[in-house]
C-alpha cells in the first residue's frame, strides 16, 4: 500500500516565519492572510483575544474562524465567520459581541439560535403577510375560474354557466375583489339583463353566482372572504323581477297556428321554386329542419336529443327510435334511456328524413365537421324567423331575420311543439302518468322506481299513434278547429 506524503510540521512552521508577529496573538493582515497555502490545511491560526482560525482547503483556501470562551467551568466555541467569504472586520465584530454576551452572562452559542429562530419567525411572518395581500386581492373573477372547474359539471359541461358568466357577469363583476363585493353590485348586474328584456337570464344567472358563492363559504382562501356574509344571499332576485314574470311557459300552437306552420312551409318553398330570380326570395326553412320540428311535436321530444340522433338508433322495421340516456336530459345518476314507438306519422318523417341525410351514421350531420348538428341550430333558425320579438340592437352576422315563421300573437320555440303535443296527447285522453312516460320524465317515489318496473310500452305505443293520428287528421282537415274544442 502507497501511503501519501506526510509534511513535517517544521515545514509548515518554518513557512510561517515569514510573518513574524502571526501565530503569536497579533491579528492577521489581508496579505498574511492571501499568503496562506494549501499545506497549512488542519493547522490554527490565533487572531487573538480569543479568535482562532482553522486552515481549510476545497479548491481553495479558507479560515473558519471560531472565538474560545469559558462557560459552566468548560471551554466553549463560538463560530464568527469564514474568511474571505467574510471580511476580517466582521469576523472580529462577531467576536465582540459574544464576548460581550459571555460578559453579560449570556450564552452567545444559545443566543446564535435565538437570532436564528427569530428571524425565521420574521420571514415566516412577511411571507404570510405576502400570502394574506394576495388573498385578500383575489376577484370575482378568480373565484369563477375555480369554481367552474372544480365546483360545477353541469350535463352541457358547463357550456351555459360559461356563456352567461362571460357575457353578463364577468365584464361587470370580474375585477371586484371578492371580499369587497356587495348585494348592490349583484342587483345592478341583474336590474341591467332584466331591463335588456332578458329576465330568464337574469334568474339563471343568480342562482349560479349564488351557487357559487355558497360554494366558496365552505373553502379557503375564499371562506375569509366573505367573513361578513354571503351578498348572494340578500339579493331577492324575485324583487327585482316584473310582477308578471313567469319562469314556466306556457306557450302551445292551437292547431290553427300548426295547420298556418305547414301553409308557410309549403308556400315559401312553392314561391323560391316559382320564382324566376331566386336572388332576393325568401327561402323556406332547410327540409331537415321542417322535419325536425314535425318529429319534435308527434314524439314530443326534446329538439336537442333528437338532433344528436344516430341513424342506427331508428329502426325502420321494428318502428322505433331509441335516445341514449346519455343525450337525454336529467340530473346525473337519475337519467334513463328512452324507446319511442313511432306512429305513421313519425315514421313518414324519419323516412323523409333518410332520403336527405342517410348517407351519414347522423340524422342530422353537420356540414362544417364531423359529427352532428348544434343542439340549438333549430331553434336558433325559428328565432331569427320571427324577429319581431326579439329585442335585438344589431343584426347577427350570417344569420336570416325575417318574420317568416310568425304564427300568432307570440313567439314560439321547437320545445313549445312539446308542450302542443304533450297537451294533445292529455286532450285525446291518454293518462297523466302516460304523458310524463312519453316524456321520459322521472315519474313516482324512489320505491316505486325500484319495485315498479313495468315500462308501459304497450300504453305509450299507443299513447304515440293516437298522437301521430290526431297529427294527420289536423294538416290534412279541412275544417280548422281549436286546440281547447279539439
């Protein structure tokens, strides 16, 4: 084995000789200091008064200095300080001050870790100060985006908190800070849509801000926020409403207005057919979307489950349409497929329908993507047709507007065809309890769901083809007779 050099130590004291007054209690000069060499690593320096420095080396030369000190009848050390990381002159006003310490009976090893824990506590403290600033400036905004993603998943994925939010609430509201945000903050947002003649909206919107306020007094940082109370919770949203406002509509055809829907339809088709320049005619309404309105009231579905509907789930030969329970609507865990029987008159549609749009796997495939239709592409193309009742200040980009589907004193939607054939349906004697199945609506107790499991089909097929009849004989009578004599 190869053992390395040993160095006497005379070579080392003998180097140090020329600094005669170092080692021997004077204090070190800047220059003896940069004079030192690796090989003195291990050996000590005295600086004096009790300041000694050990000889380090690690790349390079460094002298940890420590002060000796005598305390509970022992000789103790106190660290000053490295060299050149720390000038001299620091390192020997650490000295001073723990002899000063001993002097005054305090430890000054003991009083290093109180210093320390001390100014841990202060940076501890800014930090939590820093944090507590940045709490106390998060916004309504803030709180949304949190809140959107993780305290709200709505079946449309969100898409309509997202749209009513961005457009109402966030341009007014976002930059509140949360903890200065007021019931009168929220009544002026809601007074602005209700005085745009948008009150349902405005009633949506309250109920989701206060959602997501009652969401936010449950959690950090927001809780602290609003240590004074939830604003949301004084705003009567049904104060700032006007007396007559109804949440339920209640709107249905007569089957005057359904026999004038089949007129226009077949007229306006008749005269962009007629004319001989077909620049600056009216078009009728897209086929699709005329046959989507027809399926809408003879099966008294919702428009957007129809519109999202695959040709694999219409069965011509067993006269069936079946809706996932997935496009249907309905709280999470309570939502149920539903099998709808199709009369004659259902069946002519979807057949006419095929011819058009069954070259698709979609009934109603879109034109720009793969994939259906916009679940409110229907019923955005009726209200642009009757823009007399809107309240619109500029025209929409690439939309028709035009009062050609007008129909009566009252603006109707896709899902007013609905409740017209849901209402016939209940005229032409078919049960309560029928009606809501065809609907797929959840009908009876949570015990009845469970023991009751008869699904009625043999009613609801029925129920449909009286519907489906009473259809026919409606647009192909003669003799117009009202909905409340029919």
């Amino acid at each position: 084995m190869v053992y390395p050099p040993v160095y006497p130590r005379e070579q080392k004291v003998k180097t140090m000789t020329r600094y005669p007054k170092s080692g021997k209690g004077s204090k070190w000069t800047i220059k003896e200091l940069a004079a030192i060499k690796p090989e003195w690593k291990g050996d000590t320096l005295s600086d004096g008064e009790g300041l000694s420095g050990e000889v380090r080396f690690s790349g390079s030369v460094s002298i940890h200095f420590r002060y000796a000190f005598k305390w509970a009848d022992k000789v103790a050390w106190h660290y000053c300080g490295a060299y050149p990381a720390n000038d001299m002159t620091t390192i020997r006003e650490e000295r001073d001050k723990a002899r000063a310490l001993v002097k005054a009976g305090i430890d000054p090893r003991a009083n290093k870790k109180v210093v320390k824990i001390e100014a841990q506590a202060a940076i501890v403290e800014v930090i939590r100060a820093d944090e507590q600033k940045r709490t106390e400036a998060l916004t309504f905004n803030d709180l949304y985006k949190v809140w959107i993603k993780d305290g709200v998943n709505r079946s449309d994925g969100n898409k309509y908190i997202t749209q009513s939010f961005g457009k109402h609430a966030i341009p007014v509201l976002g930059n509140i800070e949360v903890r200065h945000l007021t019931e009168n903050h929220l009544r002026d947002v809601y007074r602005a849509i209700i005085a745009a003649g948008k009150t349902a909206t405005a009633v949506e919107l309250s109920k989701d801000i206060g959602q997501m306020l009652r969401w936010a007094e449950k959690r950090k940082p927001w809780r602290a926020l609003l240590i004074d109370g939830n604003p949301a919770e004084l705003v009567v949203i049904k104060q700032l409403v006007p007396n007559d406002y109804t949440k339920e509509r209640k709107r249905q055809l007569s089957i005057e207005e359904i026999i004038k829907l089949q007129t226009i339809f077949e007229t306006t088709a008749q005269n962009y057919a007629d004319a001989a320049q077909k620049i600056g005619t009216e078009r009728s309404l897209k086929k699709e979307a005329q046959i989507a309105l027809w399926l809408c009231l003879g099966t008294i579905c919702r428009i957007g489950e129809l519109l999202m509907t695959e040709w694999k789930h219409v069965n011509f030969e067993q006269r069936t349409w079946f809706i996932p329970a997935a496009n249907t609507k309905g709280e999470r865990g309570r939502k149920c497929d539903q099998l709808v029987y199709l009369s004659d008159f259902t069946l002519d549609q979807f057949k006419q329908l095929h011819v058009l749009t069954g070259d698709s796997e979609w009934a109603f495939p879109a034109r720009y993507k793969e994939g259906h239709v916009c679940e409110k592409t229907v019923s955005k193309q009726v209200g642009d047709r009757q823009v007399k009742f809107k309240s619109r200040t500029r025209k929409l980009k690439c939309r028709v507007e035009n009062n050609s589907l007008v129909v009566g004193d009252e603006e109707w939607t896709p899902h007013d065809l609905r409740r017209t054939g849901a209402t016939l349906m209940q005229k032409l004697k078919v049960s309560r309890e029928v009606v809501n199945l065809c609907q797929n609506h959840v009908i009876g107790s949570k015990v009845d769901r469970v023991y009751l499991l008869d699904d009625y089909a043999d009613e609801k097929r029925e129920a449909w083809n009286k519907l489906g009849d009473r259809l026919e004989a409606i647009l192909s009578a003669s003799n117009v007779v009202s909905l409340k004599s029919a």
